[in-house]
C-alpha cells in the first residue's frame, strides 16, 4: 500500500519491508525528538491488518496464540506470536480486542499468509477471519501525545505510545490536523533504543522467544497448549537459548552504518576472528548516536568488546545470558 502521505513535503519514500511510507520528511533528529518529546505521528499504513471476529474469537485466538488472550478485557492491548512446531517464531501480532472485533496490526505483507494458516484452523469455531489493510491505516502517536483521537478510532495503547486503526479514506485529513510527521526512520532508532524486537528484523528462520526477550510481553508461560510450546517450556525449564539479543554502541567516528547481516567477532580476536554474532537494526538516534541492536550467541561475555564489520561496538545486556 502507497501511502498518500508521500506528498508531503520533504518526505522521502522508505525502501525494503518499509516500502510504501515515508522514510522522513527532511529531518531524521527533528522528527526523533518530536516523537521523544510526545508530539507528531508517524505513518504506519503500509503494515498488514487483520480484523477477527465472532462469539468464539477470544477462546479460539487463544488456542493458537503464544499469549492468554480468553479473558482479554476490551481495550487492553497486548502482543503475541505465533510458532512452528519447533517453536520458532513466524508471526508477530500487535492486537486489541474492541468488545465485538480483535484488530491485529502485522509486518507489510505477512497479512496474507497469517490469515491462511488462521484460516487452516477455524475448524468449528464461530469465527471470521478478514484482511483489512485495503480499508484501515494504522498511525503512531508517540507517548505522551494529546493528539485527539477520532470517534469511533479503536486505539492499542502502550507505553510507547498509541496505535490508532485509522479509516484509510480519514488518513491525510488526520494527518492535516495532528502533525507535524515522523518518517519510519524516526520510529525505528526509538524501538531499538527501547529493545523492541520487530519480526523479519531480529528475527531468522529458527529465532526462538527467549533469545529476544519476548517472554512476557508475547509469551505466556502459565497458558494452555499452543503450537510450539514444547519448545518454549523446555527452554524456559531445562536450558538457555542459543542467541540472545543485546543493544550495541557504535563508534561515532564511522561514516557509514553496519547493516543488518554485518557480523560480530571478538575486538581481542582480530579481523580474522570467528563470527559471534551479527547486526539486526542499525540507526542513527538523535541522543545516543550510531547503535544497533544484534543477536549474540550466550556465551559471549556480557562486557566483550565487539566489532561490526569494520566499527567497533560496545554491548548492552538486553537478554541475560
């Protein structure tokens, strides 16, 4: 989806996953602290939204969900993710049930094949499956924000901020009234400074939970059987991932980013060192410079300078070892 925000002036389109909204409008630190300091929004419409309903959704999500969500109040946001039989992860739902629908936003293009494995498990249950990214826009206000909030709007509300579903038809006039916007950029360097995985990015072919911090906040360890929780049990009780996520420093001086895939060694091994890690998200933050989140395999030492490529880097604990 080509958001009609592009218009704007000074907004410079995204590439990648991201395709499809701003990158910025002009001004990567301004559009940081507007967003730091609660104000502006940032245009998310090119992710995926999935709408279910029916008298069975709640009961239903919850059997196919790494999260408890048969009892979710109306209005609570929370997060889930669905497994594979092995435990790793393949979706990432941001949701809010409204008393008569669950809304779920999704990464660009995974819509498609969430709602046929959803569909694959509707069995008996009264439920209805539908994929709503062509009529509904999801925006960003950051915390603290005052920006008002249509009639009608169902809104996820986080610490990070609200997350409205936003008719696609209401998005410029919206956007005409609560700006000024913050491009993708923007968001981005925020959700790696708060450590908040996103799926396709920190995430490979065989990522578990544990390995970024989703225990909790996505998993629900005291809920029934799902797809994959063989896995997250035996991890939880037995042992200790393989990776684990950590929040990266890196050297200022460097002109250019590691981007994601950039491989970690050991600063002490040299450049001819193993491999310990790599790169995930890389961005440039309005206060804390050049950082990075990466995924670490356990047993490099939480205080172990580390290189990217050619930059040198300097490790946060984000998941203990």
């Amino acid at each position: 989806m080509k958001s009609p925000l592009l218009t704007l002036p000074g907004a410079v389109p995204a590439e990648g996953v991201d395709e499809g909204v701003a990158a910025h409008y002009g001004d990567l630190f301004r559009e940081q602290r507007a967003l730091a300091d609660g104000t502006g929004f940032v245009d998310l419409s090119h992710r995926g939204v999935v709408a279910v309903t029916g008298e069975d959704r709640l009961a239903w999500l919850h059997l196919l969900l790494t999260q408890h969500v048969s009892d979710l109040p109306a209005g609570r946001a929370t997060e889930a993710l669905i497994l594979s039989a092995n435990g790793h992860i393949e979706h990432a739902l941001y949701l809010v049930d409204d008393g008569a629908t669950v809304w779920a936003h999704v990464e660009p293009g995974t819509q498609e094949a969430l709602i046929a494995y959803l569909e694959s498990m509707k069995f008996f249950y009264r439920v209805e499956v539908a994929d709503r990214t062509a009529d509904i826009a999801v925006v960003h206000l950051p915390a603290g924000s005052i920006a008002p909030v249509p009639d009608g709007v169902v809104v996820r509300e986080t610490p990070h901020g609200r997350d409205l579903f936003l008719p696609r038809a209401d998005l410029e006039a919206y956007a005409a009234q609560v700006g000024p916007p913050a491009g993708i950029l923007a968001y981005e360097a925020l959700r790696v400074e708060q450590y908040r995985p996103r799926l396709g990015f920190e995430t490979d072919h065989r990522t578990i939970p544990h390995e970024l911090g989703w225990i909790g906040s996505a998993v629900h360890l005291q809920k029934g059987c799902y797809r994959g929780q063989e896995t997250v049990a035996r991890v939880q009780n037995l042992g200790k991932p393989p990776r684990r996520l950590v929040f990266l420093h890196l050297d200022g001086s460097e002109v250019h980013l590691p981007v994601a895939g950039t491989e970690l060694r050991l600063a002490d091994d040299g450049p001819d060192g193993r491999k310990v890690g790599f790169v995930t998200t890389s961005a440039r933050h309005h206060e804390l410079g050049p950082v990075a989140l990466a995924l670490v395999k356990r047993n490099v030492a939480v205080d172990a300078p580390l290189v990217a490529g050619d930059t040198a880097a300097a490790q946060e604990v984000v998941v203990e070892p």
